[in-house]
C-alpha cells in the first residue's frame, strides 16, 4: 500500500481494533500496525488485550469516542475526509511534520553546547574516527542502495518499509549526490543530498546493513553535523533533516529539537494525518492532552504546537 492515492481510497473503510489497560479504553482505526502498536504504546502501559471490532466507514468512527466508552479514539485519516474530522472533538496530527535547522551563522554558533546537543555529535565523530565523502558515480550509488538504503529501511519499517526507485533521483537534472559516512576509513552509512534554493536536503539516508550499532557510534548525527559544513559551502540557509512523529517527546523529535532543529508550519507533501479523537468526559483524556506537547493541524491548515 506504497501509493499514496490509493492509500487515501484505501483510508476511507478502515480495519478497528479496541486496547484496553486497567481503566483505560483506546480505539485505533487503521492499517499500520507499525503506528498503532506506537500509539498504543504511547497511550497505554505493556499490559494490555485487544479486540478487533470490524471495519467502519470513516464517518461512523466519531461514534466510537461514545458508543463504546472509549477514552481516545485514533483513526488515519483519507485526504479526502479531512473535513469531515475537523467538525469533531479532538485533534489532527500529522503522521510525520518537517524540521529543519538554521545554518546561516558560524558553525560554532551552531554547535554552541548551550543550544545544542551537537557537542555530543562532535564526541562521537572524535571516539569513532568519523569522516565524509561527496560521490557522484554510478556505482557508488549502486552500493548505497543495495547495502544501505534497503535494508535500512527493511529493517527499521518491515513490510511497511516505502521502498523508492531511487535512479528517479540520479537521474534528475541537476542530479543530487552522495555523502557517505566513514568509520576508521570504511563507509558505514550514507544519504542523498541535494541543495534546492536556500535549503540543503538530506533526502534518503541508511546505515550499512542496516545495522543500528552505526548510529550508536554517531552516524547519523555526523551526517548532519557534516551536512552543515556542505551546505554552508553552498551558501545554504537551511538544513532540511527529514521527517519526525508530532510528539515532542518522541525520541527522534527530541533528538532533532536538541541539534537546534524546528518544525515548519507548513504540512508535508505527504499530507497523511492522524485524528485523535477525545471523550470530553474522560479523565484520561484531559490528562492526555494536559500532559503532552505536540503539533496539529489547525482550521487554516497550518501546524501548530499545542502545550509547552
């Protein structure tokens, strides 16, 4: 379910699965069982039992906030019902919302330990004997999808993982390149970059083989870190560093908050959400949206960030 057009279609007769722990009573409404198994866990403790109560139309999920006494209903969201889910109470979020990080200054600046966490990145690419390349061949891109790329992505994503024809990307006019990341000389991970106007974009990024020990030793940070020296040579203002869940105490959005990166208020070019659905008698509910931080898509269709 790769293609986005029919994954809107597919978004509109949704799969419904009930959680419950202790006191609790969540719905999540969707195919992904990488995002519900992160809501779920998010929202509930380990012990927990599902039910699965059938397939729903998207108009009738609302009802389920009240029909079943739930706390908090979930439900990915079909582009083409996003009206309909702001009539109701609640939240929409999207699935992944940009940041970027504001290069225009002396890298120093940047890296300054009192605002960012790039002091730590430095250590590593220190400990780990962490360099870069540029590449533009052939088959250097060749070894980058076949040993980084895929099963980067297999492993971190499974059967969900959004496999790309990256030659799409090479052979664009002009073409982006290659850094690659070097542990003791040898490539242990690598992104294509490319600058567009004012940005420098990390677009598609991995580790060798997958392996999550590269990114323990600081891979991923001295792919930003060197991505800053680049795009500066470039004359670049922005560096784009992908994608992260709307939480701001997920893990990945925490780590990027901490490297100085903020969030765009405008919505990806994925336009996938997420409604979070709120029983206003829930105590749950209210403590949920008390305690938590995180972006939603207002009624101009801008992200903004309720909470701290």
């Amino acid at each position: 379910m790769n293609n986005p057009w029919i994954k809107s279609l597919l978004r509109l007769f949704l799969p419904v699965y009930q959680y419950e722990s202790d006191s609790r009573k969540i719905v999540y409404a969707g195919y992904s069982s990488i995002k519900k198994n992160y809501h779920v866990h998010l929202l509930l403790d380990g012990n927990n039992y599902h039910t699965f109560l059938g397939w729903r139309w998207y108009w009738k999920i609302p009802d389920l906030v009240k029909s079943g006494n739930i706390d908090i209903v979930i439900s990915e969201i079909s582009q083409y019902a996003l009206n309909h889910f702001q009539k109701y109470n609640g939240f929409i979020l999207p699935e992944w919302a940009i940041m970027r990080i504001n290069i225009d200054r002396p890298i120093g600046e940047i890296c300054k330990g009192s605002v960012s966490d790039f002091s730590d990145v430095k250590r590593l690419i220190r400990k780990y004997n962490l360099t870069y390349d540029i590449l533009t061949d052939k088959e250097s891109f060749k070894y980058f999808y076949d040993n980084i790329y895929l099963p980067y992505l297999t492993k971190r994503h499974g059967d969900e993982a959004l496999i790309e024809d990256l030659s799409t990307f090479w052979n664009s006019s002009p073409p982006p390149v290659l850094m690659v990341i070097k542990e003791n000389g040898i490539v242990v991970a690598g992104s294509i970059v490319r600058k567009s106007g004012d940005l420098f974009y990390l677009m598609r990024l991995g580790l060798l083989n997958g392996n999550d020990e590269y990114r323990r030793h600081g891979a991923i940070g001295a792919m930003y870190y060197f991505s800053i020296i680049e795009g500066q040579k470039m004359n670049c203002r922005y560096l784009d560093v992908g994608g992260t869940r709307p939480f701001l105490t997920d893990g990945l959005t925490k780590y990027k908050m901490g490297l100085g990166a903020e969030f765009l208020s405008e919505p990806s070019t994925w336009k996938e959400y997420l409604w979070f659905g709120m029983n206003e008698n829930s105590t749950f509910a209210k403590e949920f949206v008390r305690n938590n931080s995180f972006l939603y898509l207002n009624n101009d269709r801008k992200l903004v960030k309720h909470g701290i």
